[in-house]
C-alpha cells in the first residue's frame, strides 16, 4: 500500500517512524512535537492523514470545527491474519489454478488475498491475507492474536470445497487494525467533500472523509493538494 507515496516522497526530505504527540502554533507557523521532545517546523501548513481518532487529538486545541469533524468520521476496527506454506495450496475443483483473491459470504471471514500471485512476488511462496468481517472484529477486538489467525485459517478451510485437503501452514499469525475501516457512508457525506481545512493552515485529509480504499485515500489528498497549491 506505501510503494505509490515511498515513490512519490522520493525525492522529499522525510522523517519517518516518528509520531506527532502535539501541534503548536507559533508565529513563525506550526511545531510539530514528537515523543522524543524534538520540535519540527516551523511549517506554513499542517496536513494531517492519520484515521480521525489520532487526527481529532493532535487538531482539538486548536480548531473546534475540524474536531467535530473527526468525532463524526467512525473508524472500524478489522483483525487481519496471514497464513504462510511450504508448498502451493490444493488444486480446487472448477477454479482456476492461478485464483488470486476470495470473497467469503458467511462467518468471521469475508476477503482471502493470496500474495504470492500479486505482481513482483512469485518467489516468495505460498501465503495467504485473510480479513475478518468488521462486526466479527469488533466483537473479538480484545481476543488473543493466535487465536484470531486460528478462527480465521479455519475458516478459510472450512470455504473449500467438500474433501479438499486440509492446507497445513509453516507460520499464522493476526494484526488488529483498530482504525482499519471508515464508515463514511454510514454518514451519508458526499463524496466530494472528501477533505477539511481550516482558516488557520491545518487540513486534514485521507480514506476517512471519502471511503474505505486506498484510491479514496489517494483522491482524498489529491483534491486537498490541489486547492492547496491553488491557495499559494
Ligand atoms: C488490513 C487492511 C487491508 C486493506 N486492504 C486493502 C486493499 O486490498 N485494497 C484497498 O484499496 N485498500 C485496502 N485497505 C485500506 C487502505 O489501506 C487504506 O484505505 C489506506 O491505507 C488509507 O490511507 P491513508 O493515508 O488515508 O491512511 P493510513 O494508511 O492509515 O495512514 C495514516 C498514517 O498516519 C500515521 N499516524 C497516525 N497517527 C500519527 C501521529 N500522531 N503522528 C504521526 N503519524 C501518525 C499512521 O501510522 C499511518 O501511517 C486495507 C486496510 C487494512 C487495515
């Protein structure tokens, strides 16, 4: 999901693996505060992409309005697990060998990515991403990891068909995303209003003001951008 941006920022001067614990607006423009108690800035603008519930902390003492803004945008919560192989997947009846990605209609699992088949990894082996059911994950939120990617892999076998051996994994495991997922139609916004900015140079923008895919992300920014490079 990072090669798009890693490509983009190229050629920018980035620091990274850094979180932003404050905002600090001074006259010379915005500090940016991490853990460490470094300062960065200062910056004419503040463009913030992180999910609503740690935007809303770093933008609340500042500006009422895009506070409210993100309490209104609810983040979801998915666990994903991995499953890793030693040799390829069973050959199942009616579908194709090469079967890139699966959508499951019932029970705690609902998408089953397969990676090795994803451009630029057929060495890497056999392995599998699967995503729980929003609602699964919120009522298993605070269960144990191991026990997630066990709910999940059995799941995944028990979608094959009838007498399909049992695929046996090298490695499991399960990430609990706890703001994975906008539920921005559940506000009924529209679209096009798909970012927020404030008078005071602090904007905020990203896949929770538009929609829950990485092109909703990316137009997200890209509109913001674009009025922002206008507003010079
Ligand atoms: C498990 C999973 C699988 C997905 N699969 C797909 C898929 O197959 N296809 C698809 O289209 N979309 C998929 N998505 C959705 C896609 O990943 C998102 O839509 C996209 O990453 C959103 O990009 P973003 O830049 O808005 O936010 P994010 O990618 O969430 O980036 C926000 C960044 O802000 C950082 N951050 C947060 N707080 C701070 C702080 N205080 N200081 C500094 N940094 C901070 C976070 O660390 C994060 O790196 C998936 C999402 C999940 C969770």
């Amino acid at each position: 999901m990072s090669a798009v941006t890693r490509h983009l920022a190229r050629e920018l001067s980035l620091v990274t693996e850094t979180r932003v614990t404050r905002l600090a607006a001074a006259p010379d423009g915005w500090w940016l505060s991490d853990p460490d108690g470094l300062d960065h800035g200062p910056f004419d603008r503040v463009v913030i992409t992180a999910p609503s519930p740690q935007a809303l902390v770093l933008v609340e003492p500042h500006d009422a309005a895009l506070a409210q803004a993100c309490r209104e945008v609810i983040q979801r919560p998915c666990w994903m697990a991995w499953a890793r192989f030693d040799g390829p997947l069973p050959l199942l009846p009616d579908v194709a060998e090469e079967w890139q990605a699966a959508t499951v209609a019932t029970g705690p699992l609902r998408f089953v990515a397969r990676n090795d088949h994803k451009p630029g990894r057929a060495r890497q082996g056999e392995s599998l991403t699967l995503l729980a059911r929003l609602a699964w994950s919120e009522e298993q939120l605070e269960a144990p990891a191991d026990w997630v990617a066990e709910q999940l892999l059995d799941a995944f076998c028990a979608s094959l068909p009838e007498g399909t051996p049992r695929p046996i994994p090298r490695e499991t495991g399960a990430h609990r995303w706890r703001f994975a997922q906008p539920d921005v139609f559940a506000r009924g916004e529209p679209v096009n209003r798909d970012y927020r900015r404030s008078t005071n140079g602090l904007a905020l923008c990203g896949d929770g003001w538009r929609g829950p895919r990485v092109e909703d992300a990316w137009l997200s920014g890209h509109h913001l951008g674009t009025v922002l490079a206008g507003s010079r």
